[in-house]
C-alpha cells in the first residue's frame, strides 16, 4: 500500500513530530489520461510552514487528514497517457508521499538540461527560480550592485551568491556558523556574516562600509533591520521569506523602518510562481551558468524521514537544498 | 534687529521649548544680486524633526546655535537684483526668522495661482507635492484604487485626501477625534478612522472588508501594520513620514510584515524633493482642481510662537496645515 504523510494538528509556533502522522492510502486504478509515479526524491521548504495555519494565504492550508503535497521527482511506473510514458522522469507537486497519481498535465517532463534529477527541487526549480527572480527582477539587481543575501547557505540563498557573482556583483552572504560560511565563501562570496557570532548590523556595516544596494530577504526580523541600516540612497529589497516568523507569533521589530524614507528604499515581497511563464528564458540562462555553479544537498533518507528534515529546516539543519531521497 | 530662532540643544525624544532660543541677528548690507524679505508666513513640519538630530540624512541637521531654516513665504523689501523688485511675493527655505538676505535665486516668485500666499506653504507648496507625487507617482495610485491614508487632517493628508477622490478612488482617512474626523469627512473621504477610539487594524477591517490597493504612510507604527494586515494584493505603500518614529528610539512593531511577500505588496520610501522638476506638472494640475479643493491652516501669531507651533505637530495640535502668521 502506498504511504502518505497527513498534517495530524495545526502547529503551535515551532512544529513538532507529533503533528505529522504517516498513513496508507489507496491504490487507485489509472482512469484515462492518468499516469502513476514512483517519487524518487521529496522536497521540503520553509514556505510549507504557512500551510499549516489555517489561514487564507497564496496557496491554500493543508487539510487536517489529507496527503500533504509539495515539490517531488519520480518516474512513471504506468501511464494511461500518450504524452508520457513509462521510465519518464517528472516532477510535480504530489509529495510527503512514496507514490503519486494524477492527470498527466500535473506531471512535467524533467527539460534535458546536465544535472540530475533532484536539482530539479533545488537549483533549477522553485528555489532556484526564486532565486533568480528575487534577485534580477524583484530588486532589480545588476553589474557593480552590492547584494546583501540572508540565509545565504540555503537553497534560495546559496543560488542567489552564486547568479549575483555570475553577474558581476559584490556579494556578502549571511550564514549561521562557521562550516557554513566557509561554504558560503567557497560559492564565490565576497564576504561572510554568521549571525550566530554576533550583531548583525555591527557585522554588515563592517562588512559593506558603503552599504548595500540590494537586500535579498530571506528571514525578516535582525536581517531585514540591519540590511535597512545599511541601505544606500535607492536600495531595493526582494522580500522572499521570513522564517523567523512562520512559527512566531511575536511582532517584528525594525528599529531603522524610518530610513526608507530619507533613502528612497524600495521593499517588495514576491511569490516564484508569478514568474511561471518565463520558465524557459530561466533554465537558458542556468544551463549557460550551470558549468559554474555549485550545488549542494542535505539528504535524509526515506519516507519515514520528512518531518525531521522538514523540521530541520528551522534549526539551521540544511546547508544547500534539504532533499528525502526514496 | 532681525531675530530668528536657533537650536540651543539637541533634544532627546519629544523636544521641548527649552531646546529653542530666540536670538538677534545682524542686519547686513545687501551685496550685488541679494535680495532683503520681510518674511510674513513661516512654516513648521514634521521633517524638521529629523534635523534636529546629529545624523547624516537627506537634509544636513541644524547647527547648534546657527538661525534654523525651513519654508517661508515673505514680501521683498530691498532688492539689489533685477529679477526681484520691491513688493514681490516670494517663496524659500529661510524661515525660523522674521527677515531673509540672501541671492535671488533663493528666492522664486509666486507663480500666477489664485490662492493666499500662505498656500504656498501648504496645499500649493512642500505638503501639497508630496501628497500629489506620492499618491500618483510613488504609489501609482489609480482611479478605482481603496486609499487608505494616515494622519488625513493634517497638510499632506488633507490633500492625498482630496487628490484621490478628484481622481476617483474610494478613499479611508485616519484622523485622532471627532473634530478631525468630521472635517476629513467633509474633504470627501468614504470613510474615517478615529485613531484615538481603539485598534486600527480593526477598524480598517471593517472601513474596507475588502482591504486597501493603496496606503499613504504620514505616522508608521500601528497605522502601517493596519495597512499590512489589510493590504490587497500588489498593494502599493508610499512612505512619506514616521511621525511615531520621530521622537522615539523604541522600534517599529510590525505583526503583519509577512503579507508582504504573499500578497507582493510594494512598500516605497520617497521625499518630494526628487519630484521638483516636475513642479509646472503639479501647478498645472493642481491649478485645475483648485477650485474644488478644500484647505484649512491652524495659525499661531508672531515670531515667538514658533516653537509651540512646532511642538504642536507631534501632539495632534493642528488642523491642516501649521502655520506662523508675522
């Protein structure tokens, strides 16, 4: 029988084990136009924690009982589709499960891009496009800028360091502890911060003297007030994530909000998918940069492992994309 | 003698009268293209705050012990250059003081408006433009658009106020009382918020149940958190003052950031100064609403009032725009 991970109770702040549960589901036979999937690799990413709330927000709350879903990589096992076939490696949003069933329109073909298949979860999917968009489009990033990127050892953040030096900017990547930030500074970071040694803004400002001119934003709170301290006249933000408050309920204190003003700063929040339709003009570009690019995986291994890895991602746990290899 | 007001301290938090000291000033002999303005409104405004401090900003703070600056409408009285002559009524920055020496070019005439001249300094000044250019250019507010707008009876709020609903939005005025309250109603707003009489955020909820596509940020603090919780998506913020901020070292609370990202809202810092060349644009347009557009000043008499004038903005004292009749 197939498994699925249910949501079993909406969290409290901080999720804990207890609050997934792993159960069998059916089998169901392939209706016309449907293909089965074996899930070969499962992803977990901070935004699924706003799931878990009851909230209305950009993509709807798990259900209490139901499979959860998210990114995945498998191969179809059967197919009653002519558009893929059997041995096809896919990816699609039927994860937290081993095996997924579905229209075949819910199923993309892996683009023949050199890189395997999980990558497709990390540096050339989601994160990866947040990435690049957050940077070029969102903060309008370009040559000569100085980029500040916060959890610059993630997924998001690791790919941000490396488009924005492919790009002929100046780079400091915040990260927490010292194994990280070495990573950080072998993707071609100029300079490291790690938040955990101390003040982030006493260390930004020793680390951009002149401040910065983008603030990539991938935890809100320290990060997010310290990147306003040391932003330059027309600095742009790109509000992509705030793990610091997806399990806190406590408001975000910024202390230098007042100085978009006098400095003209621009912040704006996005959502990967409404750069959807310029998926193409994305993976050109990475297939050109993908020589020069390093990646880096987080795996745990199998079915039983995904709340511990989804968990991890709050405890610092994952250098690169965090990944549950079936 | 001429007199004019200097810092005499840099106030910590909410200034007090103590910080200013009126002084007598030299009456000098005008050299070759200096011009001699017998001043007869001068303006006080929240930014002048900001330069009360020692910290580098968008305008250098005031010197201790040096005459203060700041708008100023006045009557030319002596003029040793051609493109003045006596009689003229001008506008510039040498306020704080009942006479003004300096080069013509400091000095522009009135433009061919129907308006007193003390509008200069308001509706068709400093206040006026930064209402207009950050409604319609910052925050690229459009006909159909929900306005939510802070600290609406004052001068810039009054006019966002009134420019909206010329160009056909649904507009949402905060104002502290009943008195306020009453007078932004009669400027045309859909809707009044009385700050003083309970949550913001709850009563913006129920002002626009269906949330806001715009907010014109005067104060910051609960005021913009309200618009954060109630912000549609692609929301666009124009940050023009943090009147909370001003005189207080605590940080801003914010419980509602994160809708930045799921919603795309736009949040952008301006100062109205980068608007100045687009100046004709404004006069022309203005000059065409002029006739609908309501104004209200709170006086105070004589040099010597300047500071309670002053001190008056950050306790609610005034009623559109405050103002230092000579």
């Amino acid at each position: 029988m197939p498994r699925a991970w249910t949501l079993a109770s909406r969290p409290k702040g901080t999720p804990t084990p207890n609050d997934f549960a792993l159960i069998s589901v059916d089998r169901p036979e392939l209706a016309d136009g449907e293909v089965r999937v074996a899930n070969r690799w499962l992803s977990v990413d901070p935004y699924m924690r706003g799931r878990m709330n009851d909230v209305k927000s950009y993509v709807p709350p798990f259900a209490i009982g139901a499979p959860m879903d998210g990114g995945a990589v498998g191969e179809v096992v059967e197919s009653r589709d002519p558009s893929l076939a059997v041995g096809d490696l896919v990816q699609h949003m039927f994860g937290w499960r081993d095996e997924a069933v579905g229209p075949a329109a819910a199923f993309i073909k892996l683009p023949a891009i050199d890189a395997p298949p999980q990558a497709f979860l990390g540096q050339l999917g989601m994160p990866g496009m947040t990435a690049y968009w957050g940077l070029l489009a969102v903060a309008e990033a370009k040559e000569g800028d100085t980029v500040f990127v916060s959890a610059a050892a993630g997924a998001v953040g690791s790919t941000v360091v490396q488009v924005a030096k492919a790009k002929g900017m100046t780079v400091i990547g915040s990260a927490g502890g010292a194994a990280k930030g070495e990573w950080v500074r072998s993707l071609g970071a100029d300079a490291v911060i790690d938040y955990k040694a101390g003040s982030v803004v006493e260390a930004l400002g020793k680390a951009a003297p002149k401040g910065i001119d983008v603030y990539f934003d991938n935890v809100g709170g320290d990060h997010l007030d310290a990147a306003l301290a040391h932003a330059r006249p027309r600095a742009r933000f790109a509000i992509c994530g705030m793990i610091d408050v997806y399990n806190d309920a406590k408001p975000t204190q910024l202390k230098y909000l007042a100085r978009l003003i006098g400095n003209r700063i621009q912040m704006r929040g996005f959502i990967v998918s409404d750069f959807m339709s310029r998926t193409a003009e994305f993976y050109q570009d990475m297939a050109i940069l993908s020589g020069t690019l390093k990646r880096e995986e987080t795996v745990h291994d199998g079915l039983d492992a995904m709340p511990d890895a989804f968990l991890g991602l709050f405890t610092g746990g994952n250098t690169g994309k965090m990944l549950v290899k079936l």
